[in-house]
C-alpha cells in the first residue's frame, strides 16, 4: 500500500474498522477460552503459583531490569562522552547483546548446577546440560570486546581520514 | 487535593523524562512489535503442530513424511522462541515510559486495555522464561509446565489480536518509515512518549548517541547471536558453534543423546530382566516374542532423527524388525491402529498410540539396534518404537505390548 492511501482519511475506512473489530472479538474470545482453560485445568495452589510468576515477571522486569539498564546507559553515556555517535553504538550494542545472552545464559548455569549428573536429587542423564557454559560465556564477551574494540578503532580511523580529506 | 495530585503528577514526570529517550518512538516500537508479532505467530503455530500430533482430536490426521518435519517444526519453536526473548526485551523498553504516564488511569476503557497490556506483558515474559528453562529439563514453579505453555499460549495470541485491534491506527500511521526520517539527516523533531500527552522536544536538545537504525541492527544481532548459539542442538550446520544449548549433538550412547534414562523411569531392572519378552494381541488372540525371536525375524534399516519437543534432535540409523511385519504376524490388516506399551507404567512415556499412518509405514519400526550397536538400555533396551515425524515422547522405549486396535 503507498503511504497516500494511508492518510488520517482512510483511518475510519469500513476495511479498518470491520479489521478492529474481528481481531478485538477474537482476542477476547480467545483470551476467555485460554484463561478458562487455565482455570479448569489447574489445581488451586497451582494457579496461585501461576499468579505468583505472572506478578514476580512484570516486577522483576519493570522494578528492575529496565531501571538497571537506564542507570547502566546513563554511565555509559558519561564514560563514553568523547567518542562519536557510531562508536558510541558499536560500544552499546556489544554490551546490550553481552546482557542479554548473559541473561539467558544465567538459568542455564543455574540449572547446571541443580541437576549436576551424580549429585543426590541431580538427573542421572549426562547427554544434557554437558558444556562449560561459564567459559563460554567468558568467550563470548571476549569476542564481544574484540569486535567492538576494532569496529570501534576502525570508525575512528576511517573517521578521522573522512575528517581531514573534507577539511579546507 | 489538587496541589497532591499536581504533585504526584510532577514527580511521574520527572520519573518520566528520566527514563525517557528520543530513541523511543512509536516508529521503533511498531518495527519490533512486527518482528516480535511475527515470531508469536510461528511459535503458536509450530506448537500447535506439536500439540495435536501429542494430542489429536478425532478428525486430525498426520502423515508420517516428509521425515524431517517434526525435527524441523519443532526445531524451529524452541529457535524462533530464543529469538523473541531478546526481541520482546527490546519491545518492552520501546514503550516502557508508558508506564510512568499520568493519570494511571483515565477512564474505564484505557483501564481495561491497561490490564490486558499487563496480562500480555506478563505471560509473555513468562511463557519465554519457562520455555527456555523447560528445555534445561528443570522445572523451578509450582505449575505444570505443558498446561501452562498451552493455555497461555492461547491467552498471549489472543491479547495480541486485541492488543492490535486497539492500536491499529498508530500501527498504520507508522507501518513505513515517515518521508522526514529519509533523508540522511538527523529527525527535525524527537517526540518522548509519556503516556497520555506526547511530549515534543527541539531538534538537537537531547544529544542522543544511539540511532534507531542502530538499536534495530543491535536486537537483530542479538537475536541472531542468541539462536545462532543454541540451534546447533536442532540444526547440524549450526552444532559448531553451539555452545548455549542444554544439548550437542553425537554425544551420548551411540552418539545420541537420550531424554529420559532407563534410572528416571525406574526400569533398569525389569529391561534387563533375561525373560524379557514382547506381547502382541490382536482380537483376544496374544502371541510373546522374546529378543532372540525378533532378531531372527526380517531386519530393516531406516534413518530417523529422534526429534524431541525440547527442540533438540538427531539423525541416527535405526535397525529392527517393521510393525507392519508385526501386523502380519498377528493377522491383523496392515492399515490398524495400535497401542504401545512401555515397561514404565505411569506418566506420558507409559505407553503411545500409533496411528495407520505411522503403523503401516514401511519406515515404523520396533527398533533393535540404533547406530549399528544393540540399543542401549537408556535408548530404549530391548526394543523401542521409532516412526517417522514423530516427537520423541510418543517414540515409547522398553516396549513389553503392542496393542493392535480394532
């Protein structure tokens, strides 16, 4: 569709609105059915552990993860402050992708150490949970810091020869 | 009264302006909610594959070929899913300074859309984090796991629909990139999104680093990095660089790897019981075989992957004696249901059904030997069920009964 067609004017068009309307039935029909499921299926204390997850995640992750990461930029920002806009992203993005796979990684960690293969309570199954995952970690924010360090080093030499050349 | 609530109101937005970026634009929130959208919509579609092969209704029928495919769907699940982990953490951020808007609530309508954001927000983060963790074959809540990835899989697709339903108009206004944001310029005007109002601010006031383009190659990278590095458990050109996954391929006895050990299911005992023998009854009729009878029957050799819903899989050679064969045997007709029994009585593993168009393929065997070596008893000893496009839950191990229906 071209961007003319998609004018304010056409925001009421009967297409959107007959749209809107199915997709909000179906979603609270659809809601129903699945938390109705839910509530059928599962026992009581189950269901309040369920809540207890659902309210714990959102807590968690607005209370604070996001909080954590807004402190963590503003730091950064200040840390960085006499590098350019590219190198500034190139630092930001190796961090943000480093937290995030540390993030993911961290259960998996935990989960290695809970199940330990031998341990009493422990899976007596070797063929999971079998990798250094703690050193590959470490080797992926190395590599990170690498990346970064000479896409950094990189933008900044490119950077400055564009500089001199355009320079009177 | 009011001077309290011009207050409160004050302090939200300077809370507000402290988490607000003029990198958060609905532009950037209406492409990762695409890409977000967009893997949802695979992972709730490939589940309720693997959901309905686990559990039919009565008019369903699957077939049995191509071989790869329950390896490729579900493969593709626990991928796509790993990648909506970073996708729905940067999706979230985009809109975050929603949060902090004033008032909380202004009528009833934006209450109840409020509470199904909150509702979406938090089965979300939920379903991913016990999908993810599921996969580590650990169980840290005090729920069953696959009710609950069901059930709220259906609860997050449906909120979705509504959630697009209502945000239909700022999704089209910003589905193309806007003709200012074109030109190789910077934005002639950031807009901070603090709720209700929209909060404009001057070119230049805020010196922000980080351009949308770059944060969008950031969640790309990221998600790439995140299923590049744990799909090597599904994928064999990807096992090289495994190193996330909770499974690496050729590892195990015979180079597989197992699910469930002879131990967990409380049948190293009876497995290895010499008497060992497999009961198959047809209309009243019984006959037992033991090892030793299988063995001297006509072998066949298939290569299947055993493919679990935890997303890992393997390729392996497979050697034993067909269920068709068995059905002849029996005398019963080729195109017959069966059911199979395990020596582990309780739970999923216990026993499974095998479809006519699982049972009559020439590929569905009652395997005795994987990889050219005797199963192993964490494989499955004596023998085991192995069909084509089938999870492996339903490929029953330590087989005593095959039930021919009808």
């Amino acid at each position: 569709m071209r961007a003319a067609r998609l004018k304010p004017t056409t925001a009421t068009s009967p297409v959107v609105r007959l749209t809107r309307l199915a997709l909000g039935a179906a979603g609270v029909v659809g809601i129903a059915y699945g938390a109705g499921e839910l509530l059928t299926h599962l026992k009581v204390w189950e269901l309040v552990g369920l809540l207890g997850w659902l309210a714990g995640a959102v807590v968690l992750h607005d209370g604070v993860l996001v909080p954590l990461t807004t402190l963590a930029g503003g730091g950064l920002k200040r840390i960085t402050f006499g590098l350019g806009a590219l190198q500034q992203s190139i630092i930001r993005g190796a961090l943000l992708c480093g937290a995030v796979m540390t993030l993911m990684v961290a259960p998996l960690l935990k989960a290695r150490s809970v199940l330990q293969p031998g341990k009493p309570g422990g899976a007596a199954n070797r063929t999971i949970l079998d990798g250094a995952y703690g050193t590959r970690l470490a080797l992926l924010w190395l590599g990170l810091a690498i990346v970064a360090a000479v896409a950094v080093a990189a933008v900044g030499l490119y950077g400055r020869r564009k500089v001199t050349k355009t320079r009177p | 009264m009011d001077r309290l609530t011009q207050k409160i109101q004050a302090g939200v937005d300077a809370a507000g302006a402290r988490f607000a970026s003029p990198l958060r634009s609905k532009r950037l929130t209406v492409v990762l909610g695409r890409w977000l959208g967009l893997a949802f919509t695979v992972c709730f579609a490939t589940g309720l594959y693997s959901h309905f092969l686990q559990q039919p209704l009565p008019w369903m029928l699957f077939l049995p070929r191509p071989v790869w495919l329950y390896q490729l769907t579900q493969g593709v699940h626990v991928a796509t899913g790993t990648a909506a982990i970073p996708l729905l953490l940067f999706k979230l951020w985009s809109v975050y300074a929603q949060l902090l808007g004033w008032p909380p609530i202004r009528s009833v309508l934006h209450a109840l859309e409020r509470a199904t954001i909150a509702m979406l927000v938090a089965a979300s983060l939920v379903e991913l984090t016990t999908g993810l963790i599921n996969t580590f074959d650990w169980y840290p809540w005090p729920f069953p796991f696959r009710t609950v990835h069901y059930w709220l899989a259906w609860v997050i697709v449906s909120s979705l629909a509504l959630h697009i339903a209502v945000k239909l108009p700022i999704i089209r206004e910003h589905w193309s990139r806007k003709p200012a944001a074109v030109g190789s310029g910077p934005e002639p005007q950031a807009q901070l999104e603090t709720g209700a109002e929209t909060v404009t601010l001057p070119a230049g006031a805020p010196e922000h680093a980080v351009s949308r383009r770059a944060l969008l190659a950031t969640v790309g990278i990221t998600s790439a990095v995140a299923v590049g590095t744990t799909a090597g458990q599904s994928f064999r050109w990807l096992s090289a660089v495994n190193l996330f996954a909770p499974r690496q391929q050729d590892t195990g006895p015979a180079g597989v790897p197992v699910n469930r050990t002879a131990a967990q299911a409380g049948v190293s005992g009876t497995a290895l019981a010499p008497g060992w023998t497999v009961t198959l009854t047809y209309q009243g009729r019984q006959r037992s075989l033991t090892l030793a009878q299988l063995r001297a029957m006509p072998q066949s050799t298939g290569r299947l992957p055993v493919a679990c819903v935890d997303g890992w899989s393997q390729d392996a050679v497979w050697r034993g004696v067909k269920i068709v064969d068995l059905m002849t045997l029996m005398g019963a007709p080729a195109n017959s249901d069966a059911l199979v029994h395990s020596l582990e009585q309780a739970g999923a593993y216990g026993r499974s059904l095998l479809p006519a168009a699982y049972s009559q393929d020439p590929l569905t065997l009652l395997a005795l030997e994987l990889n050219g070596a005797p199963l192993d008893l964490d494989h499955g000893y004596p023998a085991r069920i192995m069909a084509p496009g089938r999870p492996g839950v339903l490929q029953t191990k330590w087989v005593n009964r095959i039930q021919v229906l009808g």
